[in-house]
C-alpha cells in the first residue's frame, strides 16, 4: 500500500477525545489532524514527536489531514510505526490477493465483512473449492513496550475478546477460524499478550487457542511512502 501522495511532517503536540490531534506543520502553523485509532496508543503520542500525516483533498472533510506515522525510539533506533487502523484490512486484503500469506494461500475466495455468529461480522471470509471456510479476524498491533516484543491489546477490548468468542463458535463447525495479527513496527519480533491491560482479553484468547482457533502474526515494513506486510512471527500467548 502506497501512500496516494508525498506524508506532511509535522510535531506532535497532543492527542485528545481519543480521534484528534494537534500537530505544528513545518511552517509554524498548528492544525487539527484526525486520529483514525481507537487505542490507548500507549508510547505513540508523546508531546513533540515527529510524525507524518496524510491530506485528502476532499472539500467536504472537516478535517483535512490525516495522522499516518510516527517517529519512535523502542530501545533499538528511530522507526517509522503506522498508527493508522483503518489500513491494516486492506493490507491484509492486499496480501491474501497476492497469494502472500501462506497459511491462505490455498484460498480462491476472499469475501469482506461478512456476517456470522451473533449479530458480528467477519474481516474476511476465505473459500476454496473443497476446502471448509475460513473465517479470518485482523487486529491491529502498534504497541511496543519491550525491545522486539510487540504487545496487543493497548487498552480494554470487550470488541476484541467477543470475536474470539464467535471465531471458538464456528470453529464448532467444521470451519477454520483464525486471528492475525499486524505489527505495523517493522522490528518487531514476537507478538504477546498484554494481559495487564486486558485480562479479559487474554482468558478469552487462551479459550479460543484451546478450541482451535489458529494464530498468526505479521509484521510490516514502514516508510513514508507506504506500507507493505512483512514477514511471520511467532505469537507467544
């Protein structure tokens, strides 16, 4: 995925109401920036951070400029980290095309957002002729407290840990039923679970591990001008 046009750098001031930033473009000037994250984003908003924010031009967007990446030290270097969640589906959708991502690519066909268990809708739905259905969950990693060891979830997920209920579920019938992680931090090395952010979370992960439902992780590699899925690493619960 590259990015349609040439990231603004800019320094962070603060992040507030969870989707807005405000940022100092290069010029001097301060502009609100649209956050597109949910989390906590614990380690990521620092006040003076650089960061590198898209534009639309839309006329019709309240907000013109979009937060994308930042600048981060994990114990090992300045990285560029994406902390944009409304990317890593269409990455994923990128990669499943490509026939990129081995444990699917068996997989003819990939459908979006389909409905399934109790009033829930799937990532990605994958089908193959002769092949039970694979129901496939993406969640979004950006968080870094260890050198290499990427953590999710960043704050309390009840969304989070009622997937993995329904993905348990159909993995009752027959289907395959899987959750993958995107590291958008190109050194991660491992993915685990921030259990003292979330137990809940965590107990419900550990139910889905021993009802079948398969685990994957994958990083990415981060430049400013775009972002692309990167290689397996192992999740360690």
């Amino acid at each position: 995925m590259r990015f349609s046009a040439p990231l603004v750098p800019a320094t962070l001031k603060r992040r507030y109401k969870r989707f807005l930033a405000d940022v100092v473009l290069p010029d001097g000037s301060e502009i609100t920036a649209h956050v597109a994250n949910p989390g906590a984003m614990l380690g990521l908003n620092a006040p003076g951070a650089r960061v590198w924010l898209s534009k639309s031009d839309n006329p019709k967007r309240k907000l013109a400029y979009s937060w994308e990446l930042v600048e981060v030290d994990f114990g090992t270097g300045l990285e560029l980290v994406g902390v944009n969640t409304s990317h890593p589906n269409n990455l994923i959708a990128e990669a499943l095309a490509a026939k990129a991502i081995e444990p699917f690519v068996q997989y003819s066909k990939v459908r979006r957002e389909v409905r399934y268990g109790k009033n829930s809708r799937v990532d990605f739905l994958l089908e193959g002729e002769e092949l039970p259905p694979c129901y496939l969950e993406v969640k979004n990693v950006h968080m870094m407290r260890k050198p290499g060891r990427a953590e999710f979830p960043d704050a309390v997920t009840a969304r989070g840990a009622k997937h993995l209920h329904e993905l348990a579920a159909i993995r009752k019938t027959g289907a395959r039923a899987a959750t993958l992680f995107l590291v958008q931090i190109g050194s991660a090395q491992s993915v685990s679970l921030a259990r003292d952010i979330d137990p809940a979370y965590k107990q419900a992960f550990d139910r889905a591990l021993r009802g079948g439902v398969e685990v994957f992780a994958l990083t990415c590699r981060v430049s400013a001008d775009g972002i692309e899925v990167g290689n397996a690493i192992p999740v360690l619960g």
